[in-house]
C-alpha cells in the first residue's frame, strides 16, 4: 500500500517504506470510509443549496405575493455555491480531524519553487493542448455558454463579485480539499493505491462537472489528473489549490476578455 503524506510525495512511497520519521503519525481512513464522508459532503453541498432556494422562494412569495416566482438570480446562485462549497470542504475536515491534526491529513504544506514552476508549466501546455482541439470541434466548444454567462451579469455588480469568489477562490480551495486533499489520502492508502487513485478521483472530479458537455467534462478530468499528479509529486494539496485558482481566474478572464 502506499499513501500521501504531507513530507514524502506519494513516488517515493511505492519503491518501500519510508523511515520511521517521515511516515504521518495520521491513520487515513480507508476507501469506504473516505467515500462514505464524500458522500455527506456532498450531501451537505445539496442541502444548503436546497435552503437558499427555499429561502428565495419564501422571501419572494412574502414580499411580493402577486409576481410570478422565478429563480433567475444569478447572485443567490453564486453566493450558495460559495458558501456550500466551503461547508462540504468543512465536513471532510473534521473527519480528518478524527485521524489526527486536520492540516497534516489533507497536505497543507508549502510546495518546492520548482514544483510550482513545473506545475504551472503543465498548465499553460494543457491550456494551448485544449485551445487547439476546441478550435478544431467548434460544435463542442462552451465557451460561448461562458462568454454569454458573463455578459449576463455585467450590470450587476453583487453577482459579478459573486462570481469572481466562487470561480477564483471558493470553488478552486473546497474541492482541492476534498479530491485532492482528503480523497487521494484515504483513498490512496487502500488497494486502489496511487495510479488508481489518481484515475478514479480525477473520474469523480469530472463527474462533478455535469454542467458541462462529454468533451468539457473530459477536460475537466485531464484537469483532475494535472492536479492529483501535481499532489502526488509535490507532497502538498497546496500546489494544486494554486495550479485550479490560476485556471479558473485565466478562464473568467479570458470570458471577460472576449466580451
């Protein structure tokens, strides 16, 4: 078996055992469990986002009982999400917490310069990779979805600074949390081991993403893999929390850009 610690990245696990010193005084939970607490994680997620529209709904009947409901809001869209998403990264936390301290367990640690250097490299080839083969399949490409979801909400201010949150930092720092902080650890320390490990939370990252078309979600899961590969390596969910807010803030820029 091998598994993720905050010193040792996972390549130098699979040849043997480390010394004594360097191996995490945390016990990773194992592949049902680590799946189970995804689970209520996820569950979490619906239900608060449940709750905000409730809420809408409620207030909206309460103020103005004779209008047609909608749930054209993008804010309250991107303000549920922003605050969903940091409660779901908050549920697997705390069971890190029950395997010894929380930050060590997820692999809050400070990247090596020439793993950053290297994994923002990784990116840029990915980003021209994507940019050629969307060019050639125009039919798949979404950015016009993307471009045109931006557009929307140019007059609102409060969606805008919604939007940036949620896309640049709230979205990028819960979900390296749990798919690559807290899913890689136990996961990678059961007989799925690291390649596996690697593969099928880089397939649930996607999965993740049913918003967007078959060629968008299989982006999203080489995406999955730049990053697990860049924990492995690095020994530290830092780098990826860096490497996905990097490339959110170019996407939304590259939509702001392009109005």
């Amino acid at each position: 078996m091998s598994m993720i610690t905050v010193t040792y990245p996972l390549g130098k696990l699979e040849s043997g055992q480390p010394p004594a010193a360097m191996v995490a005084e945390t016990r990773p939970w194992g592949f049902w469990a680590t799946l189970g607490w995804f689970c209520v994680a996820v569950a979490t997620y619906a239900a608060i986002t449940f709750l905000f529209g409730a809420g809408y709904v409620i207030y909206s009947v309460l103020t103005h009982p004779e209008a047609a409901i909608t749930f054209d809001s993008p804010t309250l869209d991107y303000l549920a999400s922003a605050i969903a998403m940091p409660s779901a990264a908050l549920v697997v936390m705390l069971a890190a917490r029950y395997r010894g301290p929380a930050l060590d367990y997820i692999g809050f640690a400070r990247p090596r310069a020439q793993h950053i250097l290297i994994g923002l490299a990784s990116l840029s080839a990915l980003w021209a990779l994507w940019f050629g083969v969307l060019n050639l399949f125009p039919a798949y490409d979404q950015s016009r979805e993307l471009i045109e979801e931006y557009r929307s909400i140019l007059g609102n201010p409060a969606a805008l600074a919604a939007y940036w949150l949620l896309g640049v930092v709230t979205a990028p720092v819960a979900e390296e949390i749990i798919f690559r902080g807290f899913i890689m650890r136990g996961w990678s320390a059961s007989r799925l081991g690291v390649i596996g490990t690697i593969v099928l939370s880089s397939a649930a990252f996607a999965v993740a993403h049913v918003q967007y078309n078959p060629l968008g979600m299989f982006v999203v899961f080489t995406l999955g893999l730049h990053f697990a590969i860049a924990r492995w390596r690095s020994g530290s969910t830092t780098l990826p929390i860096m490497m996905h807010m990097t490339w959110n803030f170019a996407v939304s820029l590259y939509c702001a850009w392009l109005i």
